[in-house]
C-alpha cells in the first residue's frame, strides 16, 4: 500500500485531521496534482486557520500555477496569524516567500 492509500484510509476515519489531510497534499504535490493539492490546502486554511505549515504550501502551489497575487494574499494572511501565535519561524518563512515574489506595490 502506497503513503498516499495508507493516509487517505486513515482519514476515512479521522477527516479533519490537519495533519492527514496536509500529508495528503503533499503527496498530490509529489505527483504533480497542483490542483488537488491546492484543494486540499485552501480547506484547511479555512477550516483550521491556525495550522500555519498550510500558508507557505498553498501560496507556492498558487505560484507554480501561476497565480502570483493570490499567493501574495496567502502570504500576507499566514504572516497575520502566525503574528498572532507567536510563531516567529513560520512568520519570517512567509515573510520570505511574500519578499521573493516583489514589493508590496506590485501587489495591491
């Protein structure tokens, strides 16, 4: 059985797991399912918005498609909210990744 059978059955009984359900993502990424992997990650920011591992993930899956304002938007929401954790290294993370696609100018 394959990583990506073995975590879909066990969110067959835990589907809102977080963590299952990024793993799952990544595996859609390996296999360059942008599309199923962007799914994945946009539920989860929005189901569980204080999984901060999800903002860097989705807002590169939106830059390999292409969708470079979307990305800067998932940056910038991911830096709010880690802001409010206090979780300095994934806040300097998406800080980076945001810095990388330009100014803020090119953006708003």
């Amino acid at each position: 059985m394959s990583r990506k059978e073995q975590i879909l059955q066990l969110l067959e009984g835990s589907p809102t797991d977080a963590f299952l359900r990024f793993a799952l993502a990544k595996e859609w990424e390996q296999e360059g399912n942008d599309p199923a992997a962007l799914n994945i990650y946009r539920s989860l920011v929005n189901d569980q918005p204080n999984y901060v591992g999800t903002y860097y993930h989705l807002g590169k899956t939106l830059e390999r498609m292409e969708r470079p304002q979307e990305a800067w938007k998932i940056y910038s929401r991911g830096i709010e909210i880690t802001r409010q954790l206090g979780e300095q290294h994934a806040m300097r993370e998406l800080a980076g990744a945001r810095l990388e696609l330009g100014d803020e100018e090119d953006f708003t």
